[in-house]
C-alpha cells in the first residue's frame, strides 16, 4: 500500500470511528429536523408507520398541504433526461383517436405541461389524481392558464377505470402499499401502465423518511423483481425497463441501502 493510500485508509477510518459517527448522526439530525429547500433521507425502516413515527414534528407530513401544493412551478414546461423514455413509449402508443391518461400522483400537471409541447397526437385527454390541497392548486393553475379543456383533476381512484393509460412518475414511493394495491382497487385495468421515476433496487424493500424541504414523507423503496412480479401477476406483460441515472436517493449512514439511480417500466395489458 502506498504512502497516500495508506493517508487515505487512515483518514476514512478515523471519519468512521464510533465516537465521530456519533457526532456526524447528531449534527446531521439536527440540520434534517430544521433544512428547507432540500431533498434529505434518514433511517431504514420495516413499514410506512414506523416510518411516519420516526418523522420529527418540526414540519407537516406530506404533500396535502397548499405550500406543499405550490412546489415545483419552476419545472412547468421543462423536460428533464428522465422524460425521455416516457416521451418515447407515449409515441409509440398514442393513437389518432382519442386518448386518455391518468396521471397517479400527477401534482398540479407537471407533467401535461411538459410532455404536451412534444407529443405529435394532441387529441389525448389528461387526468391527474392526487391530494385534495394538491387538486386545488392543480385546478387553479390550469384555469388561470386555460387548460381545462384538455387537462382535468380527480379526487377519485376509480376514474382510473375510464383511461387507456395508467401514468405514475415520481409518486408511488409515498405510497403505503404498491400499484398493485392501487390496481386491485380498480374494476377494469388500463391497457398499459408507465412507471417513472421509481427507486427499485435488487435489495429488500424498505421505509425512509424524506425532508422535502417543506414537509417530512415516509418513502418506499421497491425491490426490482417483487415490484414487477406484482405487476405480471395482474395480467400484465413488461414491454420495456430502463434506468433514471439523474435520480439517486442516498440515506444518510446507509450506504448499503442508498441508490445511485431509479427506474422506469412499461407494462401491456395480456
């Protein structure tokens, strides 16, 4: 081993060292219980109520909040590296006659105002389903910026039956359960299903807590196989998989669970 290796072994033993690990875990829960604008995680958990009973109380829990509700309106209209394959399959799937999509998780369109721009079939029609502080908000928005005639918003998981596309990007972590929950729930299924934006790895599943910055959320993290498996067993075929390699989700001290990237599936109905 040479002299700098040998520095560089010493250094991150003397970083890891209980007494200092210590020390970093104590300085690190007080900025998490306290940042604003930013993306944090802390803690493994088995379950999402563990997970929400290890959220501080120094904010609200989750996203059914207005100031939670008026995020992101910087990224209307933006497309980002990992729309890319979604923009690809809605191409190949759209159809000349009239389309429709629900959007899971949707927030107040962000994604309508992105993909729209691009798409060559404009006759789809676009349904996002979230939390009633976030429909508000979503409602508001595309009134003000006279979208209502293509973009609506429901409060109710059953006008997922009506779509012929089933759309989830970014959303499905914060659920309790998974999309087969979601879809056990429905009395028919859409044709195909698009999943963005997924922290899916080849380990166990797993709970943590994320600081968004205005409001503290449990947050899934799938196993690869199980969360695909669950999809086939509905009657489902995997058309396509691909990595979001500008998504990671690093938990602070867990390495072993942390991700360098997300994913992203396409499913067809049998």
């Amino acid at each position: 081993m040479g002299v700098i290796n040998k520095l560089n072994f010493i250094k991150e033993a003397l970083i890891n060292a209980p007494p200092l690990i210590n020390i970093r875990k104590h300085e690190f829960n007080k900025y998490f219980e306290t940042a604003e604008n930013v993306n944090l995680f802390r803690g493994v958990y088995d379950s999402y109520q563990e997970a929400l009973s290890h959220s501080p109380s120094t904010k609200v829990i989750g996203y059914d909040n207005k100031v939670a509700a008026d995020m992101y309106k910087d990224r209307i209209g933006r497309i980002n590296t990992y729309d890319y394959p979604v923009l690809f399959w809605l191409e190949k799937i759209l159809h000349n006659d009239n389309n429709s999509l629900f959007d899971f998780g949707g927030h107040i369109g962000l994604s309508y105002y992105s993909f729209v721009q691009y798409l060559s079939i404009k006759s789809i029609t676009w349904k996002v389903y979230d939390l009633d502080e976030v429909v508000n908000a979503g409602i508001e928005f595309a009134k003000n910026h006279d979208e209502s005639h293509r973009l609506s918003f429901t409060k109710h998981l059953s006008d997922a039956e009506s779509h012929d596309i089933f759309f989830a990007s970014g959303s499905l972590q914060y659920l309790e359960g998974n999309l087969s929950d979601v879809l056990s729930e429905l009395s028919s299924f859409p044709k195909h299903i698009i999943v963005n934006m997924l922290p899916a790895y080849d380990g166990a599943s797993f709970y943590t807590v994320q600081n968004i910055g205005t409001a503290y959320c449990p947050y899934q993290v799938f196993n690869n196989d199980i969360f695909i498996n669950s999809i086939l067993d509905k009657g489902y075929k995997l058309l396509d998989e691909w990595r979001n390699d500008d998504k990671s989700c690093y938990i602070a001290f867990e390495e072993e669970h942390s991700l360098d990237h997300y994913k992203g599936y396409i499913f067809e109905q049998i």
